[in-house]
C-alpha cells in the first residue's frame, strides 16, 4: 500500500469514528465523551438550585417547616392527621438517630420528608467532598428508608455559599430553603427580616427545641389560631417550588423573594457571627448542642440577632 493510500485510510476512519460518536467532545482524560451535550458532575453549566425564605404567591398560604427531627411527640402525628397539614420535615440522621419510624408516621399522615445533611455541619467554607457527602449522604438515608428522594434542602444554620449550592444541585435538590420566621419555644414568632407578621408565601421554622416550654404540638395549635384569625392556612411548601425564581450567587441579589435578603444563619446566628454567605471569609461557628445538632437558641441571643445585617433596625 502506497503512503499517500494509507494516509487517506486513515483520515477516513476517523471522519467515520466522528459520525458515530456525535462529535463528541473529549472528557478530559483523552477519551472520547459517551454523549455529545453531557455534563460532568460538578460542572458550572449544571443549574445551581434556587435559595428562598419567601414564596411569591398570590395564595393566602404559609409553609410550615421543622428542623432536625429532636422532637417526637405522638400528639404532634394526631394533630398533622386531623388538621390535614401539609408540613415539611428537615431531617438530620444523626439527631433522629433510631427515630425514624416516628417519621414513618408523620409521612403516612401527610408530613413531607426534606433533606438537612447527615449530621448538621455549618457547611460554609467546608471542601466541595465534604459538602456533597453530607447532602447526597442524607438523600441516600431517606431513599433506602423510605423509597422517597427529597427535593427540599435546609443548611445546618442557613448557612451555605456557591460550593453548597453546587453540592445540592449534583445530589438532585431543587430547592434550598431558608425562613423569614421563626417559631419560638414558647410559641411566639420572630422574624429574619422584613415586618414583623406572617404574609402570604412565607416559610415558617420551627426548631427542636432544648427542653421547650410547649410541646410541638402546642407551639404548632398555638400557631394555626393565629393564622386562621389573619385568614391564611398552610400550603405544600413542595407544590410551590416552581415559583422559586432562578438562584444567585450567595449574598442574597436576584433571589426569588422581595425586599432584603434575609441573615445568612437566621435564628441560630452565635452572637460573634454577622457575615454573610458571599463565599469569602470562614464559615461561622455555631454553638452547638450537647446532643450533637446545633443549638439553635442561645441564651446570650437578643431579638436584634434575628434582624438580616441588611434590613434597617426595628422593621
């Protein structure tokens, strides 16, 4: 064979290998990608989900979200069961430890099981690995517990930045939800931001508490008088994550809500923490709880620390 006959053998083969493979990129390791268009985990071409404490919504609906999964009391089943409330549970695995089965309950009675890491890190400032572990570690935990894959992510503390965001998106979260509200041990509300009662569209925390004055389901009755004298009832957080508007770079502009963003931490902001989630800096230390999770109530806490950095005092 002539060397002018092989060289065009050769061309030809690879024109022919091109055709069959889409033109697909290489993947960085020299091969060859199995499909043009595809997009590596990780990437910064993939969606980073959007961060609300606000639902833009014309619906006189509130959303009701508890945290961490301390508090298991049967009367608060009875009350979900009776009351048909569509609540969102954030469960962290450490602290609901051998409780789920209580769990188990609360979502054959209408409760929605959401994702709150494995074991309740502030995640800022932690290594892209350490992020991913914990969130997709925690997805892992409720599929093979209950067959379900949660759409629905709160940071240990509101805490997070674009590494976060990017760990949530790869582990399949739509949705990274913060709170404007806060409802207390005792029963009262406090706010992050903006007036100082409940609107249409926001999203209500409610901490475990640290041996609380009124049991979850007190708080929780408590809390449904007052919306029903306002007119508002709660709504599936989940059925309104389409109205989220795209996300942003942490530090709040362009999100889905109006007004101010709210305190990066919220109501677990420690007293030496005001910064908020830009990506810069370290993360914030929260105090921590003896059991494990973070404290989300600390007794040198004023009600001013419930106030985003950027909100002007008193509104």
């Amino acid at each position: 064979m002539s060397r002018g006959r092989a060289l065009r053998t050769l061309l030809t083969s690879t024109l022919l290998l091109a055709v069959i493979t889409g033109c697909a990129p290489p993947d960085g390791t020299g091969r060859l990608s199995a499909r043009a268009g595809a997009t590596a985990p990780g990437s910064a071409s993939a969606p980073l989900p959007p961060v609300a404490d606000h639902v833009p919504t014309g619906d006189r609906v509130v959303f009701l979200t508890y945290d961490d999964g301390a508090e298991r009391d049967p009367r608060f089943i009875d009350l979900v069961r009776e009351r048909r409330l569509p609540v969102s549970m954030f469960l962290t695995d450490s602290v609901v430890g051998p409780g789920y089965a209580h769990f188990a309950r609360l979502r054959a009675v209408g409760a929605s099981l959401q994702n709150h890491t494995l074991d309740h890190p502030a995640l800022r400032g932690l290594p892209y690995a350490g992020q991913r572990a914990e969130i997709c570690g925690q997805q892992r935990k409720l599929t093979s517990r209950f067959g379900i894959r949660p759409r629905l992510f709160r940071p240990p503390y509101g805490t997070y930045d674009t590494t976060t965001l990017r760990a949530a998106a790869d582990c399949g979260i739509a949705a990274v939800i913060l709170w404007r509200a806060t409802l207390e041990p005792d029963g009262h509300l406090t706010y992050t931001r903006g007036p100082r009662r409940l609107n249409p569209g926001d999203i209500v925390s409610v901490p475990s508490g640290e041996a609380p004055s009124l049991s979850l389901a007190e708080r929780t009755a408590r809390l449904l008088g007052e919306l029903e004298e306002r007119g508002l009832r709660v709504g599936r957080l989940e059925d309104y994550v389409g109205r989220i508007g795209p996300s942003a770079a942490p530090g709040g502009h362009g999100r889905s809500f109006s007004g101010p963003p709210p305190a990066p931490d919220g109501h677990r902001r420690s007293p030496s923490s005001a910064s908020v989630p830009d990506g810069h800096g370290s993360p914030s230390t929260p105090s921590r709880a003896p059991g494990g999770y973070g404290s989300p109530h600390s007794p040198s806490r004023t009600p001013g620390e419930h106030r985003s950095p950027h909100s002007p005092s008193g509104v």
